[in-house]
C-alpha cells in the first residue's frame, strides 16, 4: 500500500506478548552463549524449547488476565465477523440472564444477596463485551469511516459529485452521561436500564 490509500492508525504501544517474546529471545542468547560444546542441533533444539516455553507463558497470561481484570481490553485488532457474532450471541445471553433473576426475585425465589453478587458479575461482563464490541469494530467499518473522511474532504474542495457522509442516529444518553447505541437496552458504562425516547 502507499501512502496515499493507507489508514494512519495509532501507535500501540507495549503490550505484554512482546515482554514474553522479548523474555524468551533473551533466554534463548543466553542459553546459547553459555552453552559448554555446542554443536547446531543443540543450539537449535534449545532456541526451540525456550520459544516454546515463552508461548506457553503467553497463553497461560491471556488465559488468566479475565480472571484478575474482568473488563480488560483483550480485543487488539478489529473482531472479525465470526467473533463478533459469538459476542452478540454472549451479550443477548447474559442480558436475558439478568431479566430472569429479576423475574426470580420479583418471585421470591432467589435471596437478595445472592440476586445482587450474580447480578452484579453479569453486568460486569456485559459491560466488559459492550466495550469490546464498540472498540473491535471490523476492517469494513475501519475502510467505510476512512472513506467517509476522505470523501468530506473533497467535498469540501468544492467537489460537487461528491455528497457529504450521511449523519448517524441519535445515540441515547444515560443518566451517567454515557451515550450509548440507538437500540442499547442497558448502559455500557453503568449498566443502568435505558428508557425510550
């Protein structure tokens, strides 16, 4: 691509699968150079055994990062269609579950302490799935809002073909000040009920 049709996309920044690439590279010099008679094969299988070792380590951190930081940011790329589906799938779910535990202690079949920790870890996770969603947009929104952009542009050099991108629905605002989707239901900050305009 030149520099003329590519997307300027921030900086990333550190993120923790380079310390454990970067970990494992280092082992692997070391291991290398203190080697007492090395011959190729076993520089070779030690260099493999020790990037082995730093995927390993890497998967076991993401496979533990929900658990301590329930709302961390896991999505670095744009989500594809697949997983964005399975994160619509996971959200209906969770906020169907919240609307049965409602109707269960509106019943006098769950305790009110019991009503509010589980409530209270599914909107935990909607909230964290809510952001996902709304930072993992796909490849195609990334293209379709990066042409909307270039096409403003022309058009405000005076290109009369070219028609300025329509205006997007009206968000709605939460009590918290959030602005959340046209058809939210709930706050993706607070987790609140909305009500209709």
């Amino acid at each position: 691509m030149n520099s003329g049709t590519s997307t300027s996309a921030p900086a990333a920044g550190f993120r923790a699968w380079h310390f454990f690439v970067l970990g494992s590279l280092v082992a692997a010099t070391a291991a290398v150079l203190m080697a007492p008679h090395p011959t190729p094969e076993h520089l070779i299988l030690i260099s493999l055994t020790l990037a082995a070792v730093g995927l390993v380590a890497a998967a076991f951190h993401r496979t533990l990062l929900p658990l301590f930081t329930p709302t961390a940011e896991l999505v670095s790329e744009p989500l594809g269609r697949r997983s964005r589906a399975a994160l619509e799938r996971e959200k209906t779910l969770i906020l169907r579950s919240i609307k049965e535990l409602e109707f269960d202690r509106a019943m006098g079949k769950v305790a009110d302490d019991d009503f509010n920790e589980m409530v209270g870890r599914l909107r935990a996770r909607a909230i964290a799935i809510l952001k996902q969603l709304d930072a993992g947009t796909s490849y195609r929104e990334m293209i379709e809002k990066d042409l909307a952009a270039r096409i403003g542009v022309v058009a405000g050099h005076g290109n009369p073909a070219v028609s300025p991108p329509a205006a997007p629905r009206e968000a709605l605002a939460c009590s918290c000040g959030t602005r959340n989707d046209p058809d939210a239901r709930f706050c993706k900050a607070c987790g609140a009920r909305l009500e209709a305009v």
